[in-house]
C-alpha cells in the first residue's frame, strides 16, 4: 500500500549520443542507447555510476561523452519497442540528424 500523493507519472523514453561511437564488436560501432524509465534523474545517474546499461558503462569507460540528445515524454515500451527496431536511432538524434532539430518538436508530439 501506498502512502501519501501519487507522484505525476513522470515515464519518458530517452537517447543518449556518445558521439564518437563505441566499438560494441569488431567493425561495429553503437552510437546512441534509447531507454525507458519512470524517473530520469535517477536512472541517468545509475547509468553514469555504472549500474545501469552495460553499453553506457563501457561507452563512459571508454572515455565517450555521453548525453541525452532527446526526450519523448509519456513514451512507453510499446514505443521503445518500434524505435529499436527501426535499427536506425541516428534518425531520432537531432545531433547526428541536424534535419530533425526544426521538425523534432511536431514530431515528439506524435509520439515519434
Ligand atoms: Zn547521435
């Protein structure tokens, strides 16, 4: 049971760049990482302390800046789930796609 008011449900989806791109396997680089989560401060910070995906610790031990380049407030996993599989997250980077910084707000507001 729950005790005291309800916090607004605060659930975004968020990207993170690195920029330089990490060497996942030989060949391969991974440039962004998209999560979910109910409370970004918290997870931004177990993500910079390591506790949280395995890819942003290796990118920040590898010396990468790492920052959230997007927000899609109110995104859930349906979401996350048809953003990963278009395999093409720079689309979605206003820093890799310089394009989408004019539309990024119509579009964030579509849900994509
Ligand atoms: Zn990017």
């Amino acid at each position: 049971m729950r005790c005291g008011p309800a916090t607004p449900s605060a659930q975004t989806l968020y990207l993170y760049c690195f920029r330089q791109g990490l060497e996942s396997r030989p060949g391969v680089f991974a440039r962004h990482y998209l999560g979910f989560t109910r409370d970004l401060e918290q997870r931004d910070a177990e993500h910079r302390a390591g506790s949280g995906s395995p890819l942003l610790r290796a990118a920040l031990a590898a010396g990468l800046e790492v920052t959230i380049v997007r927000l899609w407030p109110g995104g859930d996993r349906k979401l996350e789930r048809r953003l990963k599989k278009t395999k093409n997250l720079p689309r979605y980077c206003p820093i890799c796609n310089p394009e989408l910084n004019e539309a990024a707000e119509r579009i964030g507001q579509k849900g994509l």
